[in-house]
C-alpha cells in the first residue's frame, strides 16, 4: 500500500511537466528569463557592439594587426549554432610579429589580472595568419582597458 502511494507521488505521476521532465519552477524560470530578454531588447547587444567595434579600432592601430568585428547577428556569424555575442578577430604574420597564436596566449595569461582569449585553433590555413577571438561577452568596461593595455604593449613590443 505505501508502495503504491509513493509510486503515485513519483516520476513520472508527480507533477506537471514531468513528462517533459521540467518542473513548474523551471518553467516559471524560462517565462521569467523570456520576459526579462524581451524588456531588455537588443541594449546588451549594442551595448557590447560598442565594445567590439573600439577594441577592433585599437587594434587595426598596430602595424601588422589585422582586426574584424564578427557581429554574429542575423547576416553574419562564425557558425550557425554561435551566440548573439559580437567577438572581434584579430589576426597577424607570426613571420613579422615573431610570435604565434599560442604564445600570444601565455604572454597575456602571465600579468595580473590574466587574460584568457577565445579558442584553441591558432592558425588559420587560408590567410597563412595566426589568430585570436575577442568576446565581448565577458568583457566589463573597467576590464577593457586592462585588455587594450596588455594587447598593445605584446603587439608593439614585437
């Protein structure tokens, strides 16, 4: 008898979306994060536009520096399953700058604070260039600075 009780309290008799395996929380959750997306608009978007497009006129300042803003929105993106995060991509010759991608990757991660640039892939075979992303993502205003900083100093040292 017990058995049968606590049987009917469990999966997959116990609630509401349990077939769907949610719980109501978790729904009240995603309607909640829904109505706060919508409120908010495409404000961190621009806002994070801004960012990506200065970062990207800094760097194009370094001789040897090539630097695009990927916008990742509706006409252009790194790949189809990608976030609605714009990242600027910086490239360069480590024949002229005399360091690669993964170089790049210890001397930025040395300083305090450090800095972690985005992806593993350090070579890209059809510009024969070195490679780094920037996402804006995770980038607060006080932390762009402190990025700008240590980029410029690696890339005009070189």
């Amino acid at each position: 008898m017990i058995i049968n009780a606590v049987r009917e309290h469990t999966f997959p008799h116990h609630g509401w979306g349990r077939g769907h395996k949610i719980s109501k929380e978790q729904i009240v959750g995603l309607v909640k994060a829904l109505e706060i997306f919508v409120e908010e608009g495409d404000g961190l978007y621009e806002k994070q536009m801004r960012t990506a497009e200065r970062i990207q006129n800094e760097m194009d300042q370094i001789t040897g520096v090539d630097a695009v803003v990927v916008p990742n929105d509706d006409k252009f993106h790194e790949h189809p399953v990608m976030p609605h995060v714009p990242r600027v991509l910086i490239e360069w010759d480590k024949e002229t700058l005399g360091f690669t991608g993964e170089e790049l990757d210890k001397m930025v991660a040395v300083d305090d604070p450090p800095i972690f640039l985005r992806n593993t892939h350090y070579y890209n075979y059809y510009t024969d260039k070195e490679w780094r992303l920037i996402d804006t993502f995770y980038l607060r205003s006080s932390e762009e600075k402190i990025l700008l900083d240590r980029l410029n100093r690696i890339f005009l040292k070189a």
